[in-house]
C-alpha cells in the first residue's frame, strides 16, 4: 500500500471502488490483450525476472515489448495440430441436451 500512497484497507476499497467505477463509465472499455493474455507485464526487469522464477514452466514463452513495457506471452502456436486427433471426442455430435425442470 505504500507505493499507492495509502495508509489503510478502507481507504484501499474506496479508492479500488473508484477505480472500477471509472473504468466502467468509460465509453470505448475493451479487452486489452496485453493484459488479458500475458503471463506477465511490466517492465523488462520484472517480466525477464518473472520468466526465470517460472523456470521450465516457461519453456516457449516469449518476453515481447519496448518503450518500457513488457510481456511474457506465450509462442501463440494453436494446440490443435499436436492435439487434432486427441480432441475428436469433444465434438458437437458426442453431446446431448439436458431437459431441466422445475
């Protein structure tokens, strides 16, 4: 809480509340991949020192960026040319539907 500059739980929800309020008044609110697809984001040093910490768990990740910030992403390779044949049983015609009553 020091480096927000605030002194105590309450005042965090309050100004977390604010935040979210904000946020969600904003007109042009999207997904930012950057965000929501990344292992890590920050700086070099942070998402480098993350990759490290992971270990093998980051085997094939990529740290990605410039101008001060950074990622950790995944290679971006689809699983379903390793995975094709495994996934056959997951197809639409192996499921039926639930008849739900009150």
């Amino acid at each position: 809480m020091d480096l927000l500059n605030i002194k105590s739980i309450g005042e965090l929800r309050e100004v977390y509340s604010g935040w979210v309020e904000e946020a969600l008044r904003k007109q042009d609110r999207k997904r930012e991949p950057g965000w929501t697809e990344s292992i890590a984001v920050g700086s070099k040093t942070f998402v480098e020192d993350t990759k490290e910490r992971l270990g093998v768990r980051a085997m094939g990740r990529q740290v990605i960026g410039g101008d001060g910030t950074y990622e950790l992403r995944d290679s971006g390779f689809p699983y379903e040319p390793d995975f094709g044949h495994e996934n056959i049983a997951l197809s639409p015609k192996n499921a039926y539907s639930w008849e739900l009553s009150n």
